[in-house]
C-alpha cells in the first residue's frame, strides 16, 4: 500500500528545526521557528509556570479526562485575557471557550467547525500570512485565497488594498486576521484601521476569524488585545485562536483555546454542543498538565503579576535585540537601511532577504530562516548577533 507514496516536502518553519538539528556546525543560529530564546540561548521555563508546577506535583492530582471542552478554570482565565474580565459578552454567556491542542490546534478546530457551518464559503488569508495558515483550511476542505496586506516598497501595511478586498467579498466568506504581531510581516494593523475592518465586516457579512498567538509581545496583554475589543464591541459574531505556547514558553506543552463570540447564550449552548463533536471525534480532550499550570497562574494574583513581568522582560529583549540589529548591521558595512526592523512587532521580522540570501545564509555560515526572508528576533542573543550581522552584510553584498 505505500510503493506510490510520494515524499512530503518538508514543512516550510518546523522542518528548518529538523535541519537545524543535524547541522553541525558549533555557530549555527535558528532564526526560523518563532520561538523565544533568552540571552543564553536557552528557551525559558518562566518562574511563574515553575512555581504552580511545583505545586501541582506536590498535591499529584489524579489524571481522569477532562471535559471535551476542557476545564472551566482554564476557559474562563482565556476569555478574560481576550475580552477582558469585565466584557459584556462574558456576562451575557456568548463566549463559547474550549481548551485546544496550542494555536494550530484552535485554528483546526475552528476551521472543521465552520466547514459543517459554512460548507461552501471562501477563506481568505493576508498576502502573505502564517505558512500553516493555507494548508490548514485548505485541510479542512476550503479554498484559501489572500486578500492584501503587506506593501514591500513602504514596509507597512497596504490598507487600502486590504479594505478594498474585504468590501468585495461574498456574504459568509471567512477572513482570517492576526490580531497582533503579524506573523510573517511584523506590520500590524493602527486601531482606526481595525475598526474600517470591523465596519468592512459588518457591511458585508463576512466571518471574522482572528487568531492571536502573539498576545503581550508588542506593547502588553491589554494594549495587544485592541483587535478582539473592537470585534467584541461590534456585536457581530466571530472567532478567536490564542495560543500560550509563546506567553508561557509552554511550547511543547500544547496550550491553546479557540473562542467563538455568538448572539446569545442560548447559541452558545448549541454552538458548544457543536463543537464538542468535533473535538470528541478528533482528540476527544484536552490534556491536562499545560492548561492546568496556566489556569493556575492566570487565577492567582501573585503569579499572574510574575507571570506579566516575565512576558514584559521577553518584549523587552526583543526589542533591544531589533535595535541591536540594526546597529550590528551598520557596524558590519550595510549601507542599505535596516532601520524599519525597529518598528516591526512581535518576534519577527520580515527582512526583504530573498529566497536565494536565506539559502546563502544556510549554506555559508548555518544561520537558518524562513525562505521568505522572515527572521525570528527571538533567537538572537548577545552572543550571536554581531555573527549573524555580518553574515546578513555578506550575503546583501554579494
Ligand atoms: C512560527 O510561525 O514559527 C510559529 O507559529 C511556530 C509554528 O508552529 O509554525
């Protein structure tokens, strides 16, 4: 049954990591996967996740299921970071919450969902987004087509064209949104323009879809969360992916939630019941230990305040890890302006490096990226950044 089997491309980010791994050389740098390195190079385990772990092995709770939607500790911490604890959809009950397998997770759930909903509709994606982004709704039986985003020659967002697509659109297409830290670009939407999408969405009955993996990595939990507040504030029904493989470097953990905003709790009750199907029928629930740890910080004052020192210690070093590129950078001879690197949010940035420079970058000197020319920030450390400078001056001046 598998002589025909044909080999699988790699998969555009993850496979950089098994690449990576069996490169040998001692200066190799991973700028692929969208992982947060400290400034040793290390991935984290935040004091906050150690303390309510510790604490969750002292009292070796028993393992039984969980509930197909995960548990309502979990759930509710979720909703009041996206909505906010006092939001009037909280109240009303139209947040339907359940606990997914991370960020991808959420957007499978969602995205099988709304193909039982939705059977006929288009999903649309920002030109470029996420590589997952396409190949999951396309998984789920969709066709995926973009709708523009990124503009090259300003290094920001082409507004314009994005809303000129969205007022287009058939009734009932789905739109997926990055609520925050755009991932490839960096660009994000200003407020204002988060409300034209809002109105864009009214006016032609599309089905908003935001997924937020970044929440807290560019200006805090709150300020990140504009997009979902604007949606939440519009009365329109929509989705929302979260993920906290990034916020709680609970990475392997797989911890994540997709939330669907409806027109009461009596919809709720039915969408819930919906969704619980799908969940049954795929993973049948949640695992426990992640959501547990995380429900555990978010529901204690103290470790939630630990918690949002952490993540604003993270921001921080990305932050000065773009501006130490650009310096590295200038300092290494690159005439051409890295300058719009410092503006970019979240942990990438989209460097305008073509397929070509990344395969150089690879090949002479193991510094691995995303054949798009995105670069993970995250992964740069005071030890790697001046190589890795020069090894971008290099291949720009070739
Ligand atoms: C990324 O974009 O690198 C992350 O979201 C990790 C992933 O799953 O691709």
């Amino acid at each position: 049954i598998f002589a025909a089997v044909e080999m699988a491309p790699r998969d555009p980010i993850l496979g950089l990591n098994e690449a990576f791994n069996t490169d040998a050389r001692t200066d190799k740098v991973n700028l692929g996967v969208g992982v947060y390195y400290d400034d040793n190079g290390k991935i984290p385990l935040l004091a906050a996740v150690k303390t309510a772990e510790k604490a969750r092995l002292e009292a070796m709770p028993p393992r039984g299921y969980q509930p197909i939607e995960g548990p309502a500790a979990y759930n509710t911490a979720v909703q009041n970071l996206l909505f906010g604890k006092d939001s009037h959809l909280i109240a009303n009950g139209q947040v339907v919450t359940v606990q997914a397998l991370g960020g991808t997770g959420a957007l499978k759930v969602g995205a099988d969902y709304l193909k039982r909903l939705l059977p006929g509709a288009t999903v649309y994606i920002s030109d470029p987004s996420w590589e997952n982004h396409r190949a999951l709704f396309e998984s789920a039986g969709f066709p995926v087509e973009n709708y523009p985003y990124y503009e090259p020659s300003t290094r920001g967002v082409n507004f314009a064209g994005m809303k000129a697509k969205l007022e287009q659109l058939a009734p009932g297409s789905v739109v997926v949104l990055h609520a925050c830290c755009h991932n490839p670009t960096g660009a994000d939407l200003t407020e204002a323009q988060w409300s034209e999408v809002v109105d864009a969405c009214r006016e032609r009955a599309l089905v908003p879809f935001l997924d937020m993996a970044y929440q807290g990595f560019a200006d805090g939990i709150e300020p990140d969360a504009v997009a979902v507040r604007l949606f939440s504030a519009s009365g329109l029904q929509f989705f929302v992916s979260s993920s906290f493989s990034k916020s709680f470097s609970l990475y392997g953990e797989r911890v994540g939630a997709l939330s669907i905003v409806t027109a009461s709790k009596d919809e709720s009750a039915r969408v819930l019941s919906q969704v619980k199907r799908v969940i049954r029928t795929n993973y049948s629930n949640p695992p426990i230990h992640g959501g547990a740890v995380v429900a555990a910080v978010l529901n204690s004052a103290e470790l939630r305040q630990m918690w949002e020192d952490e993540l604003a210690g993270m921001r921080d070093r990305i932050r000065s890890m773009r501006t130490g590129l650009v310096e590295n950078l200038k300092a290494a001879g690159v005439a051409q302006d890295f300058s719009f690197v410092i503006q970019q949010r979240g942990m990438f940035s989209y460097t305008g490096l073509s397929a070509a420079q990344v395969e150089q970058l690879k090949n002479d000197f193991g510094i691995y990226a995303v054949s798009t020319g995105r670069i993970c920030l995250a992964a740069l450390n005071s030890r790697n950044i001046g190589y890795v400078a020069k090894a971008i001056a290099e291949v720009v001046k070739a």
